[in-house]
C-alpha cells in the first residue's frame, strides 16, 4: 500500500511548499457529430482528456530553496504569460508509475485567516492536455 | 520533527536565577515550592512530515503558602510568554486556572496553547 503523502506533483522539476493534499481528475473531451447516415442521432467520440490537478498547501514565509517551489514562485508562475506560463509536470507515485505532461496554471488562491489556530493556506489548479505515462 | 515544548519549558525554568523545579503531570518531590505541567499535543502534517506540533499545556506552581504559589505562577507566566514568543514557537496564554488549596497547600497557574513550528 502506498501513503498519501508519497503521491506528488512535480512542477518544473520540482516539489510544491507546503503541499497538504494532491487531487487529480481526469475528464474526457468529447465532439459531437451528426451526418445524415446517422439517421438523426447525434454522435459523440472522445477525442482527448483534460487532466486537471488541485493542490492544497501551506503559505510558507520561510522561502523555498533550490528543489521546492514557494509561494513567490507560484504566483509569479500564476501571472505568467505566453509560453512562460506553460510547466512542466510529473505525477510521481512512490516505487510505481510516474506521468508526465505540460499545463497551465489556471487559478491560483491564497487565504489568510484572522483565527490563530488555521494556517495560511494556497490552493491551485493546474490543467493538463497530454499526460501520458512516463518511459 | 519532533516535540520538545515541555522539555524547553523545564530547561527555561531551570535557568532562572532563581531555578524553579518543573515536572511532568506529578511531582516527585515535597520540598516546595515547585511547578507541574500537563500537556496534550497534537500534530500537523503536510507532504514532508509534521510542520507543527500544538501544545496545550496547564503549569501549576505549588506551595505552603498562597503568595509564593502566586508568585511562582507569574514568574513561570513571564518565562513562558518570553521563552516560546520566537525562535519557532508561538504561544498564547488562554486562561488563568482555579486556584485551589489542597491539604493545605496551594496551587496557581495558568493554561497555555504553545505552537511548535517546523524549521
């Protein structure tokens, strides 16, 4: 059995701060069709999948290092532009099988409670068109 | 990371010019005045381990007499509220605790909630 901790998304090569939970979900692109052979009902192919990764963390003032991208980081990737705004990701499993693709950061959330008990938390989002498994 | 709030709290009171005697949930001694703790910590985890360790712990000082155990409770308040305001800690003073007399001795403290921070 795998922890859920050892599940993790790579982004340029390397780990998220603070990350306290992974999702990701995978949706099919579909396109409708319809020719007159088709008798009137309307066909629908899957012709891609969008993978879609949520990331939950923890604002982190201490800075990343070298290996881990920090809060700075993330929101400078957030308001990228052109290709600058495209990364690369690898969804690592531990001892199995890793995937990779490039995305889009498509939203990126800080929220910064006044309650001294919650942390200051980020959530992100990143959307992915070609993840394919990893040789 | 691992907790070590109760053991710099019993280090910070052993410093003081005047050291105060701290133990754990029981005293082991009868010579007065002297301090108990009880804690209750409950960790935090994100993807590389624990990141905090809260610490919710209630310090007693005990004595013969009402004015020492008073006065033991306010110099463990200031090491307390100076020792854990850095160096990776955060801590709040919730609530002042009953004073009590108990066999005729006396008991005055104060509950805490330390945050041990990852560094």
């Amino acid at each position: 059995m795998t922890e859920g901790y050892n599940i993790r998304i790579q982004v340029n090569d390397m780990y998220l701060i603070g990350v306290t939970q992974d999702e990701m979900s995978i949706s099919p692109v579909t396109k409708e069709s319809i020719v007159k052979e088709n008798q009137g009902v309307k066909q629908e192919a899957i012709v891609g999948h969008t993978t879609t990764f949520s990331i939950s963390g923890l604002i982190d003032m201490t800075g990343g290092s070298g290996t881990v991208l920090d809060n700075d980081d993330l929101i400078a990737l957030a308001a990228a532009t052109g290709d600058d705004a495209v990364v690369d990701l690898v969804y690592v499993r531990a001892s199995g099988q890793a995937y990779e693709g490039t995305g889009v950061i498509t939203g990126y959330t800080e929220t910064n409670p006044a309650d001294p008990e919650e942390d200051p938390t980020y959530s992100l989002t990143i959307e992915c068109e070609d993840l394919a498994a990893s040789s | 990371m691992t907790e070590n709030i109760g053991s710099t709290l019993v280090a910070a009171c052993a410093a003081l010019e005047n050291p105060i005697t701290v133990f754990l949930s029981e005293a082991v001694s009868e010579d007065y005045p002297y301090a108990v703790y009880e804690a209750d910590y409950e960790p935090s985890y994100d993807k590389d381990g624990i990141y905090k360790i809260v610490g919710e712990l209630a310090v007693r000082g005990y004595s013969k007499d009402y004015s020492e155990a008073a006065a033991l409770a306010a110099a463990i308040d200031d090491v307390i509220l100076s020792t854990f305001a850095s160096n990776g800690y955060t801590v709040r003073q919730v609530s002042q605790l009953k004073k009590e007399c108990l066999q005729e001795t006396w008991s005055v403290g104060y509950q805490y909630r330390i945050t041990q921070f990852r560094n």
